[in-house]
C-alpha cells in the first residue's frame, strides 16, 4: 500500500515518515533514510535539512573548527537504531539524557583536541547525568508539559485548547498538588482532582496511582475501581 502511494506522490512527508516507521523494526538502515526523506520534506522546517551536512562539514574544514558529530553520537547510542523516546522529547527537541549524549561529545572533542576535561564525562553522557543541576522539579514540570504541547499545534491541526495560557495553569496546579500528595495529602478532593490532571496530560500511569490512593482512602469510590479495572480508558 506504501509503495504504490509513494508511486504516485513521492513529495509528501508524511508518507515518508510512514514508511520510515513500517521498516523501523525490520530495517533500521531503510527506516533512517526514510526519516531523513520525510525530514526534507516537511514544509515546516523545524529541523535542517539533510543538505546542511556538507555545508557544515565544508565550512568547517574551510576555517579550521572542530566538528562534532552529534548525529554520529546520538545514533551510536541507540546502536544505530535511529533514535527515539529514549533520546528526545519529540521531534526537536532532546531529553535530559539527549543533553548530557550532547555534552558528553563536546567535552570528549575538547579532551581529543586540547587534552582538557578528560575526566569529564563517560561515552554516553552518564557523568553528565549523574551532576546536571536539575532538580525533581524540572523534571517534574518537563514530564507534565510534554505530553499536554503534543496536544496542540503543530502536533494537531486542529487544537481544541489554548496551550499558552491553560498549560502553565494546569502543570503549576498539578506540581503545587505533587507536593501535597508527597507530604502524605489524604484528601480525596485533591488526589481525585490530580488523578484527573494526570488523565487530560495523558499520564494514565500517574492517573491510576492517584486512583489507586483514592481506593485506599475510599474504597467503595466507583470512579477510581473503574477507571483502574477498565484497561480501554488508557
């Protein structure tokens, strides 16, 4: 069905992708080059074109920079699987362990160049995970926000809500919630209002274990034991 559809229109990126996805468990090299296909095909460059590469690579020859090969790194350590939820939050944009795979290169071209900073960082950014200043609450914050921004644009065409004004709302009042339910927050109220915060950013693992606290606190909650014995709801 793909083959014929990219027969009659090879310009669509999101065929591309589609494609890309199909051969991802059989043929990682096939799926790459279909990825970088539907990459230089999306009308919304987020993201460079593959074209950049020797332009880079010419440039940096040229002037006499040190060229890091992040794509190099990122795909080492997927083991040339092209990478995924384990290395960026979406389409763009790294993880906290994509950051540290960055960082990790960078110091290690710097060690190789200069014989600087040779103690700090391991192949995979594992150094650079265990000190980065970030705080539970950053991550907290990022693992709220991430799946609420895929509901709006460009993610969807069509967002039916406001994701500037109603996100910072909704992750500031499930953070401020968090803390409560860490302080040992029994109130049936606050852990049901927070259940239903984790069901509409889409976190149904965090969803079910503030119904799972409900249940504890009221056993005979009807909500909670159907949300946790209906596997369809999430």
């Amino acid at each position: 069905m793909f083959t014929r559809a990219w027969n009659l229109d090879s310009t669509y990126a999101g065929l591309a992708f589609e494609i890309g996805k199909a051969y991802l468990g059989k043929d990682p090299c096939k799926a790459d080059r279909c990825f970088i296909r539907a990459n230089d095909l999306d009308l919304l460059k987020f993201r460079a074109p593959s074209a950049f590469d020797p332009v880079i690579e010419k440039a940096a020859g040229t002037c006499g920079a040190y060229l890091v090969d992040l794509k190099q790194a990122f795909y080492g350590h997927s083991k040339g699987v092209p990478p995924g939820d384990e290395l960026f939050f979406e389409h763009v944009h790294p993880n906290l362990q994509g950051y540290a795979l960055m960082a990790a290169s960078f110091a290690g071209r710097i060690s190789r160049c200069f014989g600087a900073g040779k103690q700090a960082a391991g192949a995979d950014g594992a150094v650079f995970s265990e000190t980065l200043p970030v705080i539970r609450i950053d991550t907290l914050y990022a693992e709220l926000a991430m799946p609420y921004l895929k509901t709006g644009w460009p993610f969807k065409e069509n967002p039916s809500h406001n994701t500037a004004g109603t996100l910072y709302q909704t992750v500031n009042r499930a953070i401020s919630l968090e803390k409560e339910t860490e302080e040992g927050l029994q109130d049936k109220g606050r852990l049901s209002e927070l259940a239903r915060i984790y069901e509409i950013l889409r976190l149904y693992d965090r969803a079910a274990g503030m119904y799972e606290r409900i249940l504890l606190v009221d056993p005979s909650d009807s909500i909670a034991r159907e949300y946790l014995e209906n596997d369809t709801i999430r």
